[in-house]
C-alpha cells in the first residue's frame, strides 16, 4: 500500500452525492480526493495532469457515463476504478457488471443521507476498499478488443502455476462450491459462461458484494451463460444444472437431507455470507463427492472450508497469482495446504469439464 495518502479522482454528477462522498473520504487521512468531475469527459481531461491512484465514478452521467469513462481509462490511462452507485435497478440490471467487465474492479453502494451517524460506517468500508484497490495493478485494455483486461496485486510472492495434463478424481463429483470476493463477478462470468445447459450438477456460490448489488449480478451472470442463475431459496434442493448463491446477509449451508439452508449467525473470517460456511457444509454432507474452487479476494474467508473438502477426500481448486484481481483467499487456501490445484481463471471452466467426463 502507498505509504503518501492514496490520491482519489471522484467523478460524480450529483451535487448532493458528491458533496457526501466527499466528506466521507475527506474524513480519512488515508484518503487525498485530488480532483472532481461532474462527467466521464471532464475526468479524462483530469487524470494526466492529477494522476490519481484510484478513480471513484458514477455509472449514470450526461455526456459521457461510467461504462464509457471505464473503456477510455482502461485504454489511456489503465488504473484500478471503484464504482459508487444506487443499487442495481430491476429494469437495468447490466449495467453495473457491464462496467465492471470492461476494467472496473468493486462496486460501493452510493450514500443516499448526509447524516452524521452514517458517516463512520460508509467510511469504513469504503476506505477499506480503496485502499485495497490502490495495491492492484491493471493493463492497459485497447478499445478494439473485448477481452477483460488483466489484472493483478502487485508485490505479492509468486506461486508456480501448473495446468495438470489430468486430475486425480477419488468420486464422482456431485456438487460444486464456488467462492469470490473482489474480482469475483468477472471470474465467475469467466467461468460459468463457458458451462453447457445440462451441466450434471448443482453449483452453490458464495460472493461478496455490497447489499443491493446480489439480484443485479445474478440477471447479468444469467444473460451471460447458459445455466440457470439464481439466488438461493431456502429449503429446496440444489439441482443440476443451476448455480444458487447465497443471500444477503445469511450463510448459505446444506441441511441433513441435502437442502439449502439459511443461517444468520454473525460474521465468519469477517463475513456474512461466508465462503467457509459454505464449503464445510458442503463437505460435511457430500464429502468426496465436493468440488471447492476458491476465488479472487482479500482476506482469508474460505481457505478453512477450502481444507475442510481437501479433508473430507473431496477435490479443491485455487485461482492462481496472476489471473486475480487480489491473491488473498487463494493465497491463505493455499499457505494451509487446502489448494490441491492451483490455476489461471480461464482454465478452470475447461477443467470442470475434463473432471467431469462432459
């Protein structure tokens, strides 16, 4: 992390949002917010001359909005960018993750009151995912291509990555658990969307995201694949062929006879829902049969459940070093020895396919 406060472009074109936001960051020694815009044109104007480490937008802007600022930055000026939005609408749920697929890295929900006893809270938070954001590196991503651009944290330990000619399979798989944190909508679409229709098992998911963004993520992942993409409904049976997340603010667990169950009980290696929740449930009721892959994020949540599968004979997979946004679950899952295979994210939907004969 920079050691000088970490330089903060908002591009925002709601005077009473911005004036919030910045008072919020402002509030932070962490934080030095070098510039406004009230559009995507007035901030490309800016960031040459100001250079900051992290650009903060809006998605909806006249004159040039956030999906197109994105794709200028990502080709002019590469930097890791934060989205600061209302949540995701029920008539416009794309846009969000259409942002993010072009370069953008976290989502933060916008603050909508200017009250005092919501400041600590929103600024919290939202320093925290800054300042994670000022540690990844990005890669210039030309206009003219569509592919995502690369990303990466920078002065991490590398760890070999190695693409297996086969994997070693002790059962045959009959579920998939899949965790992600920041990162973790574009590696998932990376993954999911390759899949066919009739997937032969069920995939439960564990992602965090800010409250308000989960129902945005599910439509945009399930206009991306061919899979059916929802969020989890408590006491069904996870089917084939259907990729169930976990709710806001509820553990997503298996019960006795195999059903989705919902469990509010605190926080888990800092969240709720938890990744490890997940994969320890999981493990508990399919042991050998449990499929964990463990995605991009900060933090440690899921390497415990990561090794609870690798335990229970069942088989894991971590997102390797240069294909994550942040190399911090994969890393701790991995340091504990809960990783058995260790690969890029765009070789794991491939590789599903290759463990389960398809």
């Amino acid at each position: 992390m920079p050691q000088t406060p970490i330089k903060i472009l908002l591009v925002e074109d709601s005077p009473v949002a911005m004036a919030i936001l910045q008072k919020v960051l402002q509030s932070s020694q962490e934080i030095e917010i070098v510039g406004t815009a009230r559009n995507g044109k007035e901030a490309l104007d800016l960031i040459p001359q100001l250079d900051p480490h992290v650009i903060c937008t809006d998605f909806h802007m006249a004159q040039m909005d956030g999906l197109e600022l994105t794709r200028q930055v990502m080709a002019k000026y590469p930097r890791p960018i934060l989205v600061i939005s209302n949540s995701v609408q029920a008539d416009d749920p794309k846009n969000i993750f259409n942002l993010m697929q072009a370069g953008a890295i976290d989502i933060f929900p916008k603050p909508t009151t200017g009250l005092p006893s919501d400041y600590d809270r929103v600024r919290q938070s939202l320093v925290t995912k800054i300042k994670v954001l000022s540690g990844v590196k990005v890669f210039t991503k030309p206009l003219s291509k569509t592919v995502p651009s690369k990303v990466e944290i920078v002065q991490t330990p590398s760890i070999k990555t190695t693409i297996p000619k086969s994997f070693k399979v002790t059962a045959p798989i009959k579920i998939v658990a899949i965790g992600a944190s920041t990162g973790g909508p574009q590696a998932l679409q990376k993954i999911l969307s390759p899949l066919p229709k009739d997937f032969p098992v069920p995939i439960i998911c564990t992602q965090h995201i800010s409250e308000g963004f989960l129902q945005g993520l599910v439509d945009w992942l399930a206009s991306e694949c061919r899979l059916k993409v929802t969020i989890a409904t408590e006491g069904e049976l996870p089917l084939p062929g259907t990729v169930y997340f976990a709710p806001d603010n509820s553990h997503l667990e298996l019960n006795s006879l195999g059903k989705l169950i919902y469990k509010a009980s605190g926080t888990v290696d800092g969240h709720c829902p938890s990744v490890t929740v997940m994969f320890q449930s999981a493990a508990k009721f399919y042991s050998k049969a449990t499929l964990g892959i463990l995605l991009t994020g900060m933090g440690k949540d899921g390497a415990a459940g990561m090794k609870a599968i690798a335990q229970a004979g069942g088989m894991t997979i971590a997102q390797d070093e240069a294909s994550s946004v942040v190399f911090g679950m994969p890393k701790e899952a991995i340091a504990i020895g809960g990783a058995q295979y260790i690969l890029p994210v765009q070789e794991i939907a491939p590789s599903l396919l290759k463990i389960l004969n398809l």
